[in-house]
C-alpha cells in the first residue's frame, strides 16, 4: 500500500488500513520517528477514560489484586513463593 504526501504535509491512509484499525474521523494518532521509520499508534487514552469506572468487580472483591489473588492464587508484585 501506498500513500502520497500532499502539498500541506498531509496523507490519506489506505481504506483498508482505516477500516482494520476501526480509524475514524478525529481519531488521534501518536506519531514516533524510528531511525527512518514513522510509526503511527492509535491514542486508546481517550477510549480508557470513558470506561473507567464503569465496571464492578464480582464476589465481592475489594481491588483487582483480591479478584487476581482469588482465581490465580496470586497477584502482580506478590512474592513468589518456591
């Protein structure tokens, strides 16, 4: 795939590339330079923020670690024990 910069810097992305990456207008785009590279990365910030908070732990469970330590027998940072 290709695409073409315009005359003000801008490109227009495949429509397959949009469509695989559920792109739409006014999705913001991190942009990093990697050596000669650009690498474009969906912004999921925005997306995180909207659903923070909306969704209860089950059982009863205090904090994730509680819920984690209940069906894994431990949760990240715990010390592993040999």
């Amino acid at each position: 795939m290709e695409a073409t910069v315009a005359e003000r810097g801008q490109i227009t992305l495949p429509k397959a590339v949009r469509d695989a990456l559920g792109l739409t207008k006014g999705t913001i785009l991190k942009v990093e330079l990697d050596g000669g590279r650009i690498i474009l990365r969906k912004d999921v910030s925005e997306a995180l923020r909207k659903v923070r908070g909306r969704f209860r732990l089950v059982d009863g469970h205090a904090s994730t670690d509680d819920a984690l330590r209940a069906s894994r027998g431990r949760a990240p940072g715990d010390p592993v024990e040999p």
